[in-house]
C-alpha cells in the first residue's frame, strides 16, 4: 500500500496534466523559426513565404512539430489581427499581415503529420511606441513594465489567434516573462485562458531567460532558453511538475543560417534529452533572399545537420516509419514531395534547353510512362526545350545502373534524372539496394549538385499482395529509406492500378 501511495505521489507531483505533453515527448524534437517582417517589404516577404517547400523540408528532417513567431519586437505580425488594430488604430494589413500565414502553414503541415506551434512576446513590441500607448505602457525601445490590467488587454489580441486557429495549434512559447518587468503568476494564468480559448489542449510555457526552470504554475512544459546546450541533460522527463524542454539555436545566434558545432555533437546531445524524455527545440533561420530559394526555406548546411540527428533519433535513414533497414517495409504512398524539384521548375519555367534522363529498366524504356512524362512537361512549360535522354536498359537493376551511369546518363549534364528499378530490384537483398541507389544519388550531386533525382516506382504481379496490403514492395520500401536521407521526391506509380486490379477493374497479364 505504501509502494501505491508513493507512485500516486509522485506521479501527481510529475504533472499537473501529463497527457497534454505525452504528443510533445514522443515528437523528441522539432524546429523554431524567427521569421519577423521589420517593415513593408517584410510584409511582402510573408505574402511570398512557400509553406509547401518548408512542409517537404521539415518532413525530411523528421520535425515533429514547427514553431512560428507570430510578431516580435518591430511592431509587424505574419498575420491578421483586428483585435491589435482595433486597439491600435492600424488599418488592416498595415501591421498585420493580410495574408494568414499560420493557417496556410497549418495545411502544409498537417498534411505531413506535423504540428502547428506559436511563439509571441508577454508584450506588445517595443520597438512601436504607438502600440505601447494603446495598450497603456510606457514607450521606449526595450520591455516595459507590465500589469494585469495590460494583461487582459493583450490577453484579448491573443484570444482572436486563439479561437481562430482552434485544435489547429498544438501550443504557445511565450517570450519575455522577466520577473524584472512584472510578471507574474496572475499574468500568466490570464494568458494561458486566452490560449485555451480556441484550444483547452493546448500546452503554453513563459521564458524567464536563459535557463531550463520551471517557472510558472500555469506552463505545461520549461521554455528552457540555452544559449550553450551541451552540459544540459535532463535526468528524467519532468522539471518539478513541467516537461523536461530545451530551445537552442542551430546557427551561431539566433535566427542565424550557419552552423557552429559539428552535427554528431547535436546528435548525441538531443538523443541523450529523448533518451528521458526530454524534448528539444531547435531554432534554423530563414531564407529571405527569393533570388537565392524559395522565402522561408532552411539553410542547407542547418539541413544536413539536423539530418544527422534524425538519423540518431529515428533510425538511418528512414526508420521514423517503424520498418527497420534489415527488412523495409513502408506504406504506399503516391507521392513523398521531401525537399522537391525547385531547381528543375524553376529552369522550365525560365525557357531554354531542359534535359531530362529517364534511368531504368524495360518499364521506362516502353512507350508508357516516360514519353507521356516528356510531352507533359512540354506543355506545361512550352518556353523550355526539352532533350529526352532515354537512358532505360531491359532488365538491368541498380546494380549494373551503378556502374553505367557516367556513360548513359551524366554524359548528358541533366537537370532532372528520373530513377525507376524497383521492380528489376524486386529480388535484390536491402543492402545491395541501399549501396547501389545511394551510389548513384552520390555520382549524381558530385558530378552537379543543381541536379534533381526523383524516384519512380512501378510494378509486376509478384508486388499486389504488399500493395493490396497498403505497402510497397521490400525494393521500394528500401530505396524510401535513401529518398529520405537525401530528401529526394518519390512517385509510386502502381498504388492506383494495383487497387484497380484488387478490385477486378482491371486485369494485369505479364
């Protein structure tokens, strides 16, 4: 009886709701972004910020969560708010963006299974005297005093967000809840009803500064603010009451696009925090520059890094799915858009010569699948001239691809190499696949790294029962684990026939 009363004990003292938090510890890690419009032309970078890029991007990662600043300091929001124009005065789409870039990157990332949080200071920013005024503070460039009676005033600007978004988003991290400015329990309480407002499920916390606390009664989870993370391990997943939470910054400050330690250090150091539980977020700055990518996209050296942690967290390369490399087996899907074609669209787009390889065995030499592909990009893109390159040997696997892609494909500098051996890999071991499908993707970006790969799989009769099943076949299910890895798109060509057949639609003779 004493054993029972001492684990009620204690597990009413881990937390006050630990269910809240059970989505929070089991995504082990996530990314953070300060995308903060200072001006008009900030605005405008909101308006062209490409929420599926990033979508494919955080899929690659493994990202089981992103969070987004809403506003800091400059007095600019990534979205609407009548509420803080009403009080302020500001027209709409003066200082909040027209554009909803929360509920836009919501669809984006829901459908990828990841969640939605938000970031947003204890105050209005303070770098607009105009809005402290309104909301009754004093004005200068730096966090004023705070009371409850501006508590309330803010907690109504947080509520629109709030029941706007609903179960949309998962959680808040709140900046700025300094003891020096006033903050305080009563303050904190307020700002968590607003949060949960739209979502009672929602999990909130309030940064005190750098330090890994529990400060609030009313967080859910620390803010856990590191600027130096390595010497910071939790000892199990709870903070006396708060789960376990670390945020630092990839780059060398926060927001930055570098890197400053080696990846394997951040490997280790994140799967060390999940090892008990702990969950840690890491801050990757954006991509303003659309002459340099796509507005709001990561840096690809931050990328590569964190790669390197989800390989330690969730398996080499691919394992987040629950298969293992021994024995792949991942779900059929028709399209894993991972970090995508830019590079190849944007060429198209522009004009000019477009050469595009079709790599594999007899399916993709047959007048099928790759001169359709051909006659649709020309239409698509009539301003390009395209230069089909059929580079499609009968029944040759990866195996001999490897070794004969110099000559058939790389000769031809390609833009785009479409890859298609899944079916003459059908009866190759998963190593072989793996050694052979990374060695051609490696001679592929060290012979041009602008050069894109995507992966095509088709089928043959042996490959309906995995696929009525709901699973593609072990070749394609290992050659998944590489596109992960290298965040390359994958086309499964044979999920609709495969369930026309199933279903007596259609009949496959081979």
């Amino acid at each position: 009886a004493v054993c029972l009363l001492l684990a009620l004990s204690l597990g009413a003292s881990a937390a006050s709701n630990p269910a809240r938090t059970d989505w929070f510890s089991q995504a082990k890690y996530g990314v953070f972004m300060h995308f903060l419009p200072g001006d008009d032309a900030g605005l405008e970078k909101v308006a062209r910020f490409d929420v599926e890029n990033l979508g494919n991007q955080l899929q690659t990662l493994g990202a089981g969560y992103f969070v987004l600043t809403l506003g800091q300091n400059s007095g600019y929001f990534n979205c609407p708010n009548a509420t803080y124009d009403r009080i302020t005065g500001y027209a709409a789409g003066q200082r909040c963006s027209s554009r909803d870039l929360p509920m836009d990157l919501y669809k984006a990332l829901s459908a990828r299974d990841i969640k939605l949080m938000l970031y947003l200071p204890c105050q209005v920013p303070n770098a607009d005297p105009r809005a402290q005024k309104a909301f009754g503070l004093a004005q200068g460039r730096r966090d004023q005093p705070i009371d409850v009676e501006f508590a309330h005033k803010w907690a109504e600007v947080i509520q629109e967000w709030s029941d706007r978004y609903g179960e949309r988003v998962c959680g808040w991290w709140f900046d700025g809840g300094y003891k020096w400015v006033g903050f305080n329990e009563e303050i904190a309480k307020i700002y968590q009803t607003a949060v949960r407002h739209g979502n009672p499920n929602a999990i909130v916390t309030f940064n005190p500064g750098v330090s890994l606390v529990r400060w609030t009664q009313a967080e859910d989870y620390t803010a856990g603010e590191l600027n130096e993370p390595f010497d910071v391990i939790p000892t199990s997943r709870w903070v006396d009451g708060s789960q376990w939470h670390a945020l630092t910054y990839v780059g060398s400050q926060w927001g930055g696009r570098d890197t400053r330690h080696p990846a394997d250090r951040w490997a280790r150091w994140v799967a060390a925090a999940n090892a008990k539980g702990g969950v840690v977020t890491l801050d990757m700055g954006p991509n303003w520059d659309p002459q340099a990518g796509p507005i709001g996209s990561l840096a690809s050296a931050q990328v590569e890094q964190v790669k390197v942690i989800r390989a330690a967290v969730r398996g080499t390369p691919g394992g987040s799915e629950g298969d293992d490399r021994a024995n792949p087996s991942r779900s059929a899907v028709e399209l894993r858009a991972r970090d995508g074609l830019a590079n190849f669209f944007a060429k198209a787009k522009a004009g000019g010569k477009v050469t595009v390889a079709y790599f594999g065995g007899s399916i993709t030499a047959a007048n099928g699948w790759r001169p359709q592909t051909t006659a649709w990009l020309k239409g698509r893109y009539p301003k390009a001239q395209f230069v089909e390159i059929n580079a499609a040997i009968g029944g040759t696997g990866s195996d001999l691809g490897v070794y004969r892609l110099g000559r058939d494909v790389l000769a031809y500098r390609p833009d785009l190499v479409f890859v298609e051996f899944a079916v003459n890999d059908g009866g190759a071991a998963p190593e072989q696949i793996y050694r052979c499908m990374e060695g051609i993707v490696r001679q592929i970006r060290r012979a041009d790294p602008a050069t894109e790969i995507c992966f095509v799989y088709t089928m043959h009769d042996g490959m309906l029962k995995d696929l009525a099943a709901g699973r593609l076949p072990r070749s394609a299910s290992a050659m998944e684990w590489v596109a992960d890895h290298y965040g390359i798109p994958s086309i499964h060509m044979a999920q609709e026939p495969a369930r026309l057949i199933n279903a007596g639609q259609w009949v496959f003779t081979s």
